[in-house]
C-alpha cells in the first residue's frame, strides 16, 4: 500500500510506475489468453472464443 501511496505523491520514478503497470496488463492479457484456451468448467462448454484470442493447440490433445 505505501508503493501505491509513494506513486501517487510522485515518490517513485516514472519508469518503476511505468514497469508496474504494463506488467500489471501483460498479466491480465496472458492471464486472459491462458483461461480462454483452457477446459471450460461445467456450463461454459458450448461458448464461443472470442475473435481477439489466439487459439493455442495443446500436445495432449493433438496426440
């Protein structure tokens, strides 16, 4: 909370708010990506994927 606190104020440089928050979106991202091409659970079977995801092919599944 006091780094949130320190960004605010401008305590922190700009580049290490910078890394912060484009780490923050690539996590969300991959996250995004990683759920999206994973199983569904039970009731999310017959959704469609959105255009935007890559569609990844998993080895366990191509054998």
């Amino acid at each position: 909370m006091n780094i949130l606190m320190e960004a605010a104020t401008g305590g922190l440089p700009l580049s290490f708010t910078a890394v912060y928050i484009v780490g923050f979106i690539a996590a969300v991202t991959i996250g995004s990506i990683a759920w999206y091409n994973s199983k569904r659970p039970a009731g999310w079977e017959d959704k469609e994927r959105p255009d935007f995801v890559p569609k990844v092919d998993d080895k366990k599944d191509s054998e």
